[in-house]
C-alpha cells in the first residue's frame, strides 16, 4: 500500500505544472509606510546621481538574474527620467531582458540604529533596534543597442562624469583609437525609459523629535549622510 502510495505521489508531482514567474507584479513593489515615502523627483534623482552604481534586477528563465552596474541618469528624457549604461558583450543580460519590464535597485545612507540612541531608553526602556536606509526603485522597459556611436557617448559621459574631481582627468580620446573601437565591440548599451521611480528614506521619521536628535547626535561621527537625513529628510543625499 506504501509503496503504491508514494508512486501515486512522484507521479502527482511529475505531473504538476511548474509555478513560473509572473510577467505582472504581484502587489505594491516595496512595502512603503506613507512616512517613508518620498516622492519629490528632485530628490529622487538626486540619490540615483549621488549613488550610481544600481543593481539591475531581471527575469532570467524562470529565476532572477541580478547585475550591478553603474548608470547615467537622463532627467530629460522622458516623464521621469531614462537610465542608460552598458554590460558586457558575452552576459547574456542584454539579450534575455530586451523587451522586459525591469528593475533598478538605488541604494543611499544605511546604518544600523541602536536602542541606545533613543532618548526614550533612559524613560521607559520600550525600544528595539532597527535599520535606516534611503533607496529608489526605478522600474523600466530595458532596450538593447550595438550602435558604435551610441555605445561611445555613454562611455564616454560616465568617464566623464566620474573623472571630473581629478586633477587631471582620464578621457576615452587619451586612448588610441583602434583600442577604443575594440573594447567598444566588446560590450553593449542598454537603456531603461524608467516608467514608475519609487523612493523610500527610512531615517526615524516615526520617532518623536528627541529620539531622533539622539540618533542623528549618535552618526555625526561614523556617518554624516545619515546624521543628515535624520534630521532633514529628503536632503541631499551624500
């Protein structure tokens, strides 16, 4: 009987059809407390151009693919903005996720919170630890481009873009030119219209104000950013 039992099962799982992921999201894509919330676009895209480097997330079969890269923020282009970048030639990312709703992960200021900070351990002890962060989720259809051209000027602005603070910065023109046009044949551009943005600044907001001075009074020294966001939400982002 056992054993007709246990084949009658194998057989039921055999025959199940295998859960896959949907094309259409599930729910609100991140819980968001109205008093983290932050909507304004300039402080959205202030955190995407202070902090770059975002993790694309991706639909790779039926799991999930995740590749960080830096980006370039057009704020012109579109209603909210287009991110463009590039990955390399031989990841697959670039073929599997052209056409596809993706998502670009933004990470600003995070910080563990101590109970210790709060002023309300010395009055009542009723506190637990928690984590603060500031993030954006932007959320696009994902183009694909081998254009030479097209590829050149992205490359082109980030290193421009992140060679600006030196003292003597590093252009793509300083390299020969049929190396250049080799490494360009080596990778591909990729472009996100972003559709929805969405902000989240977890930084005490639902603390009273004494708490919250404790805990921008305990980053002053090992993290200014966050210092600085606990006590003026949404300012810009270091």
């Amino acid at each position: 009987m056992f054993h007709r039992q246990l084949g009658a099962l194998r057989g039921a799982l055999r025959a199940a059809p295998r859960r896959r992921l949907s094309a259409e999201p599930a729910g609100d894509p991140m819980y968001l407390p109205s008093h983290f919330a932050q909507t304004q676009p300039e402080q959205l895209h202030g955190l995407m151009r202070t902090h770059p480097f975002g993790l694309l997330v991706t639909r790779a079969g039926e799991g999930l693919a995740a590749n960080p890269l830096p980006w370039l923020l057009d704020a012109e282009g579109g209603a909210q903005g287009t991110l463009r970048g590039h990955v390399a030639r031989a990841n697959p990312v670039w073929r599997e996720a052209a056409g596809q709703e993706v998502l670009v992960v933004f990470q600003g200021p995070q910080a563990y919170v101590s109970p210790s900070a709060y002023a309300a351990k010395a009055e009542h002890g009723k506190v637990v630890p928690t984590w603060n962060y500031v993030m954006v989720q932007a959320r696009g259809t994902l183009r694909a481009s081998e254009d030479a051209r097209e590829l050149h000027g992205i490359v082109s602005r980030l290193t421009d873009t992140h060679e600006a603070g030196r003292a003597a910065p590093w252009a793509v023109g300083d390299a020969p030119a049929d190396y250049i046009e080799k490494m360009l044949g080596a990778i591909v551009a990729i472009e996100i219209p972003i559709a929805t943005l969405v902000g989240k600044w977890k930084v005490s907001q639902n603390r009273s104000a004494a708490d919250r001075e404790g805990v921008a009074r305990e980053f002053e020294a090992s993290n200014v950013a966050m210092a600085r966001q606990v006590r003026t939400p949404g300012v810009e982002p270091g």
